[in-house]
C-alpha cells in the first residue's frame, strides 16, 4: 500500500507540476503576445510617421520645383497695382495707332475662384480704318495678361464713304486679384 500510495503521491506531484507549467508556459506566452503586440504597433508608428516625412519631403520638393511655373502663372493675372497702367496703356496705343478707342470697366466675382481672384471686364469701342481696328484688336488680343474676348462686333459706317471707318465694340474679359 506504501507502494501504491507513494505512486499517488508521485502522480499528484506530476499533475501539479504539469498544471504549473502549463499555467508558466500560458503565463509566459500570454506576454509575449503583449509583446509583440506593443513592438507591431510600435513599428506601425514608426512606419506611419516615416510615411509622413517622405510626403513632407515630397511635398516640399514639388513646391521648390514649381516655383518658377508658379511665378509663370501668376504672371498672367492682371495684379492690382496694375490694373490703371493697363488701362492707359491700351489708350496710348490706341493713340499712337490712330484709332479713337472708348472703354468702360466692371468687375465680376469668378464664381470657380477660391484664390482671391476676380474677372475684370473692359468694354470698348474702337473707330478708324479697317487696318487699324484690326490693329488694335490684335494688341487688346495679345496683352501680357490672361484675358479672352466675350463679344466682338465689327460695324462699317455707311454714311461715310470717303474714309471708310469701322468700329469694333468689344469685351474683353481679364482675371485679377481682389
């Protein structure tokens, strides 16, 4: 019976050790779960703010290299200071071509704008030869600014036939600042 209550005893002790290793073994891998769940979100971290330096870096490189282009572009919108030279320049060169020129001004919010920007419309009536309207359709065409041309009427003056005049009446639509 000594026998058979020392195996017990052993078996017992065997179970007990079993129970504690297990419970150490769980225990044990319980943390390291814990572990290498802190370490993934630890290297997700790193991963999210290295991703967000890379797009900082990116970004600022596309701005230093679009720089010029931007300068480009904003060079094609009538700014402030210059919308009253603009004016008189058109009046001189109409002057200077021999051409009577009359003109109005109003301005349009651009309703697509989210960048200050504004349409300036410039209406204008032009009298003289065919060859100078024309001539000074092409200088209001090709200004230095962004700009189209709305409307365009060409009229000859019948009444007058020795001379021949024609008027233009046109509208000529710019973008500017605010």
């Amino acid at each position: 019976m000594k026998k058979h209550s020392h195996i017990i005893q052993s078996l017992i002790f065997l179970a007990a050790l079993t129970a504690v290793v297990f419970v150490a073994c769980y225990l044990f891998f319980r943390e390291i779960e814990k572990k290498n769940d802190q370490t993934a979100a630890i290297v997700n971290e790193i991963q999210t703010e290295t991703d967000r330096q890379n797009n900082l870096q990116s970004l600022n490189l596309v701005l230093q290299n679009s720089e010029a282009e931007r300068n480009q572009l904003n060079s094609f919108i009538l700014p402030n200071d210059a919308f009253v030279p603009y004016i008189e320049s058109l009046e001189r060169q109409a002057k200077t071509i021999g051409v009577a020129m009359t003109d109005s001004l109003d301005t349009k919010p651009d309703p697509s704008s989210t960048s200050g920007t504004e349409f300036f419309l410039i209406s204008m009536n032009i009298s003289g030869t065919w060859d100078k309207v024309i001539q000074m359709i092409n200088i209001v065409e090709s200004a230095q600014y962004a700009s189209t041309i709305d409307t365009l009427e060409l009229n000859k003056n019948l009444s007058d036939t020795k001379k021949s005049l024609w008027t233009a009446g046109l509208t000529l639509r710019m973008l500017k600042y605010k």
